[in-house]
C-alpha cells in the first residue's frame, strides 16, 4: 500500500514568528514513515510548513505518488490547515482514505471525525497502529477490533481498544531522514549557534511532572521511556556523516529530567569525536554543577528554561515543581558553562493578578537571559487546565484549533479568561514586557558585543523585526489604505 504522510502548513503567522520559531523535521512522521517501510509499505512524506507548497503543488506531489492512504500529523494551531488539505486530497482522488494523528486528534478525535476530513483518527503513539491501519486496508479488513484508533460507527465516533504504550524504544527503526529534504530546516533564532545544518534528536518519551498547564505528562500517561544513549548518538552519527548536520535540537520536553541519561548521552558525543553543538530544554529542579559541566563539554550551547512566573504562588498552584532560588542557581550555572539561554514565562493562568504579573517581569529582568518569551495562555488540549475547562463547559471543542494557537508573540486575545487582567490587557502586557526587556541599554550593549560571531547579526535583526512586527503590520496596512479594526488584534 502506497502512504502520504503529511505535516500541515500554518497559516496567520507572519515571517518574523516563523523565524522566531524555527522549523525541524517532522520526527513523528519520519519515525511513523521507519514503521510502515518495515512492513513493507511504501511511503512518501509531504512538509508543507517546510516547503511552502500551493495547494497545486501539493496537488501535484501527491498525484505523482498516487496514495492510498493519506495519514496527518495534526497539531492544534494547524489542525484547520490539516483538515484543508485532507479534504483537497478527498476531493481530488476518490476512494483515497485519510487518517488524523498527533496530540490534537489523540485528544479530540470525535471533533477531528466531525471535520468531515477524515476517515480515522490515530489515538496516541502511531507507529504500531499506523502499520496494522495500512496492512488492513490492504486486505479489506474489518477495522473496529484493531486497537489504537477512532473511527464512524452508526453515527457516532466509535473507539476501538486502547493500545498500550510501545515499552521499548529502541525497538521502532530509526527515523528516515532520507525522506525529507533537510536543507529546509532550521533552528530558531534563539536556539541556533550557527548557520550550519541542523536536525532534531528524541531521547524519550513522556514527562515525569504535572505541570497544570501542559499536556505531555498526560500525553503519554505520565510514564517515561527512554532510548539507549548508544542508539540515540548512533542517529546522531548518521545525520552527521550521511547529511552534514552539526547542530542538534533534542526534541524532550524535559531532556534534563533524568541527569544520568542525560550525562551518558554526553559521554558518548565526547568519545564520538563529532564537533557538534546542540540546545535542550532544561529544569531548574535538576540542574547541577556536575550536570551542566557535562552537557557544555558535549557541546551544549544553547537551552530554553521554564521559567513561566515571577510568583512562587502561581508557580506552585500550577505545580510546575520548581522554585525562584532553583532557577537563579540554573541561570548561574548556564552563565558558567556559557550557554545562552531562552527563559519561557506565561502571563494569564488561574491567580494571575496585576502583581504577579509585575513580579514576573522583574525576575525576568533579574534573571537577564539571553534571551526572553512572554506568552499569555492558550489551554492546551489534554493538559489539566484544558480538561477541567472542558468538563466546565467554558471551551466549544470544535473551536479549539487554528491562529488561537500561534503563541509565539501572538495577537489573539485568548478564547478564555483565566485570571483578574482582562485578555486585551494581557496581550498588551506580552507587548510591552517584551519590548521593556530587549530595549534596555544594558541588553542593547550586550547584545552589540556579540555581532560579529557567526550569525548574530541576522538573529538580531530578525528578533528586532518580531519585537516590533505589529507595529511594522500596522504601518504597511495604513500605507496600503487599509483601516485597522479598533476592536481586534487581527485584521
């Protein structure tokens, strides 16, 4: 059986947050394409966010290939774009049957159903489910004993048995990078060291900690499995001889939360011999002296930190397990070993008050990253605050998708009010905190000083087009004669 397998474009985001964020490769799929090519499907893999394919051209790429099976990657600030492209794919060839996975549909697949894009949803880690879809539909076989997925039954959205977590890692084939054109990737402007190629690297899965406000401890039911180091520097190996890449993004959302691993994994890139530099997320909880000495001898060089509120209150009502004290001894330790560092803060969850909010802002300016993101907080579906919001009824389920999700300095007044500082006022806060911080002369200088290494001066510019793009947005609509809408944030 022939399988297209798709990441979907994003649509409302300007250029400057698409630079802010970066695009890597879609390691779902490629590890999802590794699957299906073992069991002996043939396989096609379709980054539109990559590409910036029209819909001829994707039109086109999927003709040449003739699919039987189209299946989706779906993430919520992309899941409409998904849902488009399924549903060109349905138009265009008859018969062809499409598949929504990813963590927006494993938790939404009765909307994802209502869509009218797709014929399956792929509940939770798909390789397994991905292969006995395709072996099936090969074969014409009956579907709603096969486990993992969610599909129309009299109406309704049926769900087959739930299939247990793959247990061994190590196990799945490597993802196939040869699927993809990696020259079309790139780390974001704070994470990147260099212009020089990069790819992404997974060393696990799942996250031990109960963060309200984030859904990976429930994505995987809080349990962590994690790769041989051996295998994951061996994948590392392969990228660097086979595709030229010298810069790795370890994709964990919490690679630090087990130091041993984490230093095996150090020891193995330092006995490799590869000149390598790489970012991870960090915790604040587990950052040592002993840990960060590694990771910077193994060539870590950049690292985003949660961070998330100045408020020690707020940090433990959203039970993100770290204190103040915590992340200043992390930030003297990345300042050390010379990592630079992008602190993440959200403004607008449960408690948040005017006063919070101001204490966050100074212990940014306290802290003084590298680097900076003020978000206002977008419930994100299968986290804790997501659920009890949707058991409240304060969420439409069939509205939870699209430019809502851009978070990367977005304009959207969130879709529910959350704290005492009304939705426009917390964007105006994002706004102002953000520019406060990156304008001080302080900062300015500091940031002068380091023009000369290798791309910094693009990543300057590009930081200081995202600060001021929607003032730059304004002023090219007011030049183009167009009225802007007192009343929104968008146009």
């Amino acid at each position: 059986m022939k399988v297209l397998l798709v990441s979907p474009a994003l649509k409302n985001m300007d250029v400057y947050q698409v630079r802010a964020r970066g695009c890597m490769p879609p390691l779902n799929l490629l590890y999802i394409a590794g699957a299906l090519a073992r069991g002996g499907h043939e396989v096609r893999v379709l980054d539109l966010y990559a590409e910036g394919l029209s819909d001829e051209e994707f039109l086109a790429r999927a003709r040449a290939f003739g699919p039987d099976l189209a299946a989706f990657a779906t993430y919520t600030a992309s899941f409409d774009m998904a849902a488009a492209g399924a549903l060109l794919l349905k138009k265009s060839f008859p018969g062809l049957r499409t598949a929504a996975g990813g963590i927006h549909a494993s938790y939404l697949p009765a909307q994802c159903l209502r869509s009218g894009a797709f014929d399956f949803v792929v509940v939770g880690e798909g390789e397994q489910t991905i292969l006995e879809l395709a072996d099936a539909l090969a074969v014409k076989k009956d579907l709603y004993g096969l486990p993992g997925l969610v599909l129309p039954k009299d109406g309704k959205a049926f769900a087959t048995p739930q299939r247990p977590l793959i247990e061994d890692l190590d196990s799945l084939p490597p993802p196939d990078y040869g699927l993809i054109d990696l020259s079309k990737y790139y780390l974001g402007i704070t994470r990147a060291v260099s212009t020089a190629p990069a790819a992404s690297v997974l060393t696990m899965r799942g996250c031990p900690y109960h963060c309200t406000f984030c859904s990976h401890h429930y994505g995987y039911g809080g349990r962590l499995r994690k790769r041989a180091p051996a295998r994951v520097v061996a994948e590392m190996r392969t990228l660097y001889d086979d595709y030229a890449v010298r810069e790795f993004q370890f994709e964990d959302p919490s690679f630090t939360c087990d130091p041993a691993h984490v230093r095996e994994i150090c020891r193995l890139i330092k006995a490799s011999g590869m000149k390598i530099s790489w970012n991870c997320n960090v915790r604040a909880n587990t950052a040592s002296d002993e840990l960060f000495s590694e990771m910077a001898a193994a060539g870590c060089r950049r690292a985003l930190l949660g961070v998330e509120s100045g408020s020690q209150a707020l940090l433990d009502r959203m039970k993100k397990g770290i204190t103040l004290d915590a992340v200043r001894r992390t930030m003297a330790l990345t300042r050390k070993y010379g990592m630079r560092v992008n602190a993440a803060f959200i403004l607008g969850t449960p408690g948040e008050t005017r006063e919070t909010a101001r204490q966050t802002y100074e212990f940014a300016r306290e802290l003084d990253p590298d680097y900076v993101m003020f978000s206002v907080y977008i419930p994100s579906p299968g986290g804790e605050l997501f659920d009890r919001l949707a058991s409240e009824g304060r969420l439409d389920l069939d509205k939870v998708y699209g430019a809502d999700y851009i978070t990367v300095y977005s304009e959207r007044e969130p879709m529910v009010e959350l704290s005492e500082v009304p939705a426009g006022e917390l964007l105006a806060l994002m706004e102002s905190y953000t520019r406060g911080f990156y304008l001080r002369p302080a900062y300015v200088l500091k940031r002068l000083r380091t023009l000369l290494l290798p791309g910094e001066l693009s990543r300057v510019l590009w930081g200081v087009a995202l600060i001021f793009s929607h003032q730059l947005r304004v002023l090219k609509d007011r030049l183009a004669g167009k009225k802007l809408d007192e009343n929104s944030w968008t146009y």
